[in-house]
C-alpha cells in the first residue's frame, strides 16, 4: 500500500510539471480545438487581439495553480519563456495585464472546460477500471473559507460557532468523482447554512447529471429512504453503509412476512 501511495504521489508530481512546462499546450491533450473554440466563442465573445487571449489566459492560470511557486509572476515568467521558445517577441514580465486578463475569464468557461474534460475521460476509460462494465462515482462534500466581503457574508454566513465578524464565511462543496479516472466530474456549491443548503441539498442537485447504470458510492450520512427513491428513478443503484442510528432487522421482517401468510 505504502509503495502504490508513492507511486501515485510521483505521477502527480510529474503531471503538474509536465502541465506547468506547457500551460499554453496542455489543454490540446484533453480537449480539441474543435471543442475549445466553440466554448471559447459562446462564454468570451469578440474580443480585441492581445498577448494573452483567453485561451492562453486560461492555460497560464491553471499552469500557475499547479505549479511550486503560485505566484502571477511565475506564470508571466513561463508565459514569456514559450514566447522566446517560438520565436515571438517578447511581451513585457509586468503581471499586471496577466492578472486584468485572469479577472476577465468568465467562470461559466472554467465550469464547461472542466466538466467537458471529466466526462470525457470517463468515456474514454477502459472496462478493465469499472465494476462489471458499470461506472462507480464517488461523492464527497467539505467546507471551503471564503474571502471575508460584505457580499460573501451575506451569501455564505459563517459558522454559528463564532461570534458574528470574527469568522470567515464558509461555503458547502460537493463533487461526483469517478472511481476509473479521479477526474471531478461535476459539482455544486451552496451555503452551510439556511434552507435548501447542506451536503444532501447540493447532492440531490448533482442527480440529474449521473447516468442510467451509475453505481453512486456515498457515506452513511446519505443513507435515506428519499435518497434511494430519487437514485431508483434515475435508473441508479447506490452502495453506502448502514446509518448508526437506524436499526434494520431483516430477520424479524421475514418473520412478520411469514406470519402474514
């Protein structure tokens, strides 16, 4: 266990380097132009010829968020690196531009590239990786601290654990994973708290997404009867443990069954 655990930590270190080496590039591995360009035109629109177009603004940023540094400069820097590379001239090292470019990518792109990404990985994965040719999909939620605004106060109040200005807000995240490839394949925020928010609320919005044949592997703070009833009616089967709380005896109902006979 311990060797395959640093095996996939070793894979991981490679993919991010490779990524980070070739921001510009990397997408081209996952995703087509055909695809991209599309996705690119409905979400962006027209826009006026610069260094970092959106797609090379999107690649940069990703590329920066796995790289060791993080940093804008870096991602400049890297930026300017493949520029030298092929040959063009060199754009100015100020991450300014970078930054104002990286606040225009409208997030409804992000989304579609990302999911566009998962589901195709998932189609492409072999057989082998599936239980009996049906796909496993994880789902898992946490908490993620918010920047401390007026405007994610309000939407995402803080834990009722803190005094009122002294805490972060705090959002709910749910994610489906394939158990195949690990690749996200959708997700769903909302706040902690309030109605129609929690773990469960976000995860009956995700439903819809699975396909008929998924097996959903949750854990038992999901076992509920509406649970089960919604996954039926979408043709989907679901594997959790028994809650703590809930007590099944299938013994006594076969006794009852054959009394009732």
């Amino acid at each position: 266990m311990k060797i395959a655990k640093k095996r996939l930590r070793h894979a991981v270190a490679r993919f991010k380097q490779d990524f980070a080496d070739q921001p510009t590039r990397a997408l081209d591995d996952l995703l087509s132009p055909d695809m991209v360009c599309p996705m690119v035109d409905e979400e962006v629109g027209a826009s006026r010829e610069r260094i970092s177009p959106p797609l090379t603004t999107l690649g940069l940023c990703i590329g920066q968020a796995l790289s060791a540094d993080g940093a804008c400069q870096d991602a400049v820097a890297r930026h300017q690196s493949e520029r030298s590379a092929h040959g063009a001239r060199p754009c100015s090292v100020n991450s300014g531009p970078y930054c104002k470019a990286r606040r225009r990518l409208p997030l409804s792109l992000i989304e579609r590239l990302a999911s566009s990404v998962g589901e195709r990985l998932e189609v492409m994965s072999r057989q082998s990786w599936k239980w009996r040719g049906r796909s496993v999909k994880l789902l898992d939620g946490t908490t993620i601290s918010m920047p401390d605004t007026e405007a994610n106060q309000a939407a995402y109040p803080q834990s009722g654990e803190q005094q009122p200005g002294l805490g972060f807000p705090l959002a709910m995240l749910v994610a489906l994973i394939s158990l195949s490839t690990g690749a996200v394949l959708r997700w769903a925020s909302g706040p902690c708290r309030g109605k129609g928010s929690g773990e469960q609320a976000l995860f009956r919005s995700l439903i819809p997404h699975l396909s008929l044949g998924d097996i959903i592997l949750v854990d038992r703070y999901h076992c509920t009867y509406l649970t089960v009833a919604m996954l039926s009616t979408h043709g989907v089967d679901i594997l959790t443990r028994q809650h703590h709380r809930r007590i099944t005896d299938f013994r006594q109902g076969h006794h009852l069954g054959h009394r009732d006979q």
